[in-house]
C-alpha cells in the first residue's frame, strides 16, 4: 500500500482562504520588518512598530475640546462681567448732572421753556420722577405744567440706544396752567438735546387746570386726563371732575374731547352735567389769535337751574329737552364769559312771585301758587357772569293766566317789566270799583286783559306792584304845570 503524499490532501475552500490569509500577513511582515539572529543560534522576525490611527483621532478631538471648554468659560464669565460695566456705566451716565442738562434740553426742544426733574430715577425697564415742571415763555398760552408721581414703562432697547419709548406715561396728580400774562422771562437752557421720546399715551389720574392765573376762580379741578400725540398736535380726553366758572358754580364734567394743533382748539365735545339731570355740551373750534371767541351750546333734558342759575331757578322751573345756543367770551377773562339761548320748553312753572299770591286771592283758586304754563312756551336767555336774563317771555296757559316782558337778576336783586295776563272770560271776585280801575288799565289781546307790572325786591323775597290794580286807594290825578304868561281862567279851561 502505498503512502499517501501531503501535498495531495485535499482542502476545503475555508482553509484554503485561511492558508491565503496568513500568507498575506507573513508577506506583509517581511516587508515591514527585518530576519535578525539571536545569540542562540535561532532567528526571528524584527516588525517595526506602528502607531494606531484611530489613537490619533483621538487625542486630536480631546485636545479640540479642552479648547472649546476654555473658551466657552472665559465668554461665561467676561460676557456677563462687560455686560454688567456697560450698564453701570450707563446708570452712570442717566444719573450725572450732564444728563439732567440734556434732558431738559430735550424738553427745550420740544416747545417747552424749561423743565426741572426732581428725585429722576432711570432703570433698564423704567423710568420715574418725584416731581417734573415745565414752563413756557411769554407769548405762550401755556404758563406752567406740573406731574406728581410720574412713572414710564421702557421697551428693552430703550435703555441701550437712549430712545425713550413706551406705551403709557403716567402721573398721580397734576397742575397746568393756562395764561397770557407778560414778563415771563426763562433762563437759557444748556446741553445737547436727546432723541425725542416716543410715547403712545399720557395720563394724569387728577389734574386741575387753571385759567387766567394760578388759583383762578374759572378752573378745572380733579379731572381725570389722557393726552395722545398726534400729527401737528394732540388729543386730550377728560373724564370726571368738575368745572367751575364765577357765577356758575360747579358743573359736574362727564366727558371731553379737544383736538390741538398750532394755531387752535377743536372742542370736538364737552359734556357738563349730571348723567340723569341731562346734560350741557359745548362744541367748536377756538382759534389762537382770535379775540372773542365762540362756542356751541346745545343742552339736552336740562332743568332751567343748570343754565340760568339757582337763584333764577326757584321762580321759573322747568327743563330744557334740547336747545342750540352761543357761548361767547373773550380770552381769560370769565367776567366776559356770555350764554345767548332761544328756549322753547314744553312747560314753564312759575313760583314765589308775589302777583301769583294775588291771583290766588282774586280767583279763589290755590293752583294759582305755582301754576304750570304749556300751551305757549317761549323765552330767550341771556347771561353774563353774575347777571342774567329772560328776554322776549311769552308764556300763556289758556284760562289760567299769562307773562309778557322781561325780566332780570343782578346776584341777588330782581328787577324787570312785566305784563300778566288774566283769563278774560274769568271772574273777578273783587269789588266793582277795583274792577272798574283795572279794566281802565288793562288792554285785552289773545284772551287776555294784559296789566304791566314791574318786578323789585330780590331772589329770596321778591315784589311787584301787580297789588295796586286791585286797592280801593284813589287813582293818581295828573297835575298840569302852568305856562308862563297863562291866565288863571285858562289855566282852568286849558
């Protein structure tokens, strides 16, 4: 049997790919080494070493990273550290007098004369001040504004690019006042005017405005007020408080509308008056060189009172439903102020005149103490400060009694001339000597006997001489003067 050869064997595809493997890799080595002797007679192959790659990569992106991490502490803790100087340094800056000086060059610049800011306090988010005061030159209608408590809500970037802006500037209380009067000299203001401020809205929640002069009795006093810029000028909306005009009292202020500009006022609406007792509005345009100056009055659902007085108010009550009149006046002066009104209510009652006490007693009829007037109604008011008037008066209630004429109240003294008007068709329940001297006097018209009367005394206890028609004293004879050079019988036959 013969011997099987080595070289023979078979192999499987495994182990041949095995076998070219390590081929590979002992070629690979005898490039990359050397076939050296040990002193022991046997060789072996010396391979040079070779750095791994991979290992390379890495130490390159620690390396990377260590840079990174440096750099991103040294940025956390210089960013905010330049950050904090640049705002301290700017604290500093809206802080220091030189500011101060530009802000009121700012406020300069803007048409006021001068402004003063006292406690000013600037953060990132806000600004506030104790006290702001501006003043105006002479030729300006505007003498003095003065803001309490004022606070300002900033947009972020304002504090950083020194643009004020925001949405609402607001005050606690303040004081304007408005005038012409002469030497208002200011002194001149000093610094480098800032970007104009940029506010949407500014409030005052009581402010009192003073015409004339500083504690003038014609004012407006704890209004609640809101001012809008606007193109060329600004909106001023008011809302409460009261308006007080010598002679007039205090008118309750239920909302206004005033449009500004350069050379005028637009009272778009002014309502004075309580909300259920009507109301008074005023409307029109006020023009800055304009002398006298006029405005329309149209009072709706109104008692008498609120527009002739209380005083005159107590005789003749009744109520406006909706009336067009002329406010006219001449410029801080509240003595010229003058209301011209053409009145043509539904009803007139008249009370406490002392020829109604008379026709009480001549009708035997007690309606006669305050009779109510509605079938002619019609009479024109006229009043100026302290004085005013009923004009034209034509007032008839058919078969109760009638008043023609004019009448008059000075503060408090009443005067005025009258007639009234007696039912023709009535009975007279006097005697017949006192009815033969009033029928002599009167003269008979619309239904009417007509007798003039004239009015005396004053608001609280007013008089007439209506009495006199119905007394038994004689009538008062006329008495001739005698012409020179007239004999006695024809003194007598004249």
């Amino acid at each position: 049997m013969s011997q099987s050869n080595p070289d023979n064997r078979s192999y499987s595809v495994d182990e041949m790919l095995d076998k070219l493997r390590d081929g590979e890799r002992t070629k690979s080595a005898r490039e990359d080494g050397e076939i050296v002797t040990r002193s022991d007679g046997s060789q072996a192959l010396r391979v040079r070493k070779r750095k791994r790659r991979s290992k390379q990569k890495k130490d390159e992106i620690a390396k990377r990273k260590k840079v990174v991490g440096r750099v991103r502490l040294i940025a956390l803790i210089a960013v905010p550290l330049l950050l904090c100087i640049g705002l301290l340094l700017l604290l500093a800056r809206y802080h220091s007098s030189g500011f101060a000086g530009d802000l009121r060059a700012t406020v300069s610049e803007m048409g006021a004369g001068t402004a003063t800011f006292k406690q000013l306090h600037v953060l990132p988010t806000s600004v506030s001040a104790r006290t702001v005061t501006s003043k105006w030159p002479e030729g300006s209608f505007l003498e003095e504004v003065r803001l309490d408590a004022v606070k300002a809500d900033l947009k972020w970037y304002s504090f950083l690019t020194g643009q004020w802006s925001g949405e609402l500037v607001r005050a606690e209380k303040g004081l304007v006042t408005f005038s012409q009067s002469e030497g208002r000299q200011l002194p001149r203001v000093d610094g480098e005017a800032l970007a104009e401020p940029d506010f949407a809205r500014f409030r005052c929640d009581y402010l009192s405005a003073f015409f004339g002069k500083k504690n003038s009795n014609f004012r407006i006093s704890g209004t609640s007020a809101v001012m809008k810029p606007r193109l060329g000028g600004a909106e001023f909306l008011l809302e409460g408080g009261e308006l007080v005009l010598p002679g007039w009292g205090q008118l309750p202020i239920q909302r206004a509308t005033l449009l500004t500009g350069s050379d005028r006022v637009e009272v778009v609406s002014f309502r004075l008056g309580d909300e259920p007792s009507g109301q008074v509005v005023l409307s029109g345009a006020l023009l800055k060189d304009e002398g006298e100056k006029t405005l329309n009055l149209t009072v709706n659902e109104t008692p008498f009172s609120s527009v002739i007085g209380r005083n005159l108010g107590q005789l003749v009550m009744g109520r406006f439903e909706e009336e067009m009149g002329l406010l006219t006046f001449d410029s801080w002066n509240y003595d010229s102020h003058q209301v011209h009104l053409e009145a043509n209510p539904s009803y007139v009652t008249l009370a406490q005149f002392e020829f109604l006490e008379e026709l009480r007693e001549i009708f035997q009829e007690v309606n006669y103490k305050s009779p109510e007037i509605s079938s002619a109604c019609q009479f024109t008011v006229h009043r100026s400060g302290q004085t005013v008037e009923l004009r034209d008066i034509d007032l008839r209630e058919t078969g109760v009694v009638g008043l023609r004429g004019n009448l008059k109240i000075d503060g408090q003294r009443l005067s005025g001339d009258l007639e009234v008007g007696l039912p023709t068709h009535k009975k007279l329940r006097i005697p017949n000597s006192q009815k033969l001297r009033f029928e002599r006097a009167c003269k008979k018209l619309d239904g009417f006997d007509w007798v003039p009367v004239k009015l005396g005394g004053t608001v609280s206890s007013p008089s007439d001489d209506f009495g006199t028609y119905f007394t038994d004293a004689p009538e008062p004879v006329e008495t001739r003067q005698p012409v020179d050079g007239e004999s006695l019988f024809d003194q007598l036959t004249r």
